[in-house]
C-alpha cells in the first residue's frame, strides 16, 4: 500500500520495488482527471503551468469543524 514513487524510469512500488509498468498499473489525478502517467506521460510544459497555478483559497486550511461543532487540525497529526 502506498504511493508509488516517481523514478527516472517511470514509478517504484513502495511496498516490492517493481518498476515494471507491465506488472503494476498507476493511475494518478491531475486537475479532478485521472491518468495513467506510465502509458500517457505528462508533457513538460503541462506539468510546469499546473504547478506555478495560483492557488484561490479563502479561510483556513487544515481545520475542519465537524457535525458535532468540534474542530480538528489535520496537520498536527501530519508533523
């Protein structure tokens, strides 16, 4: 279980180390689409303007306030 991470090749399972796109399938959401970055890589310049898009966020983040009226901070349990 886990993230694969990315290599030079492609993707390493975390939990086997297979790299071999033929024996394990990743699938990866860009922009709420989901993809295969081993069969359709991403073009560079795709991939250079979703990463310098601004961000258009108001309020918090990291805070969510449940049905109960608690809140709970997500990122101290992250750190």
């Amino acid at each position: 279980q886990g993230d694969f991470e990315p290599t030079e090749e492609g993707f390493k399972c975390p939990e086997c180390g297979n790299s071999n796109p033929d024996k394990c399938n990743v699938t990866k959401r860009t922009c709420g689409y989901l993809g295969s970055p081993v069969q359709r890589p991403m073009v560079h310049g795709r991939h250079e303007e979703i990463a310098h898009r601004v961000k258009h966020m108001s309020g918090e983040t990291g805070r969510v306030t449940l049905d109960d009226g608690t809140t709970h901070e997500w990122f101290e349990e992250a750190k």
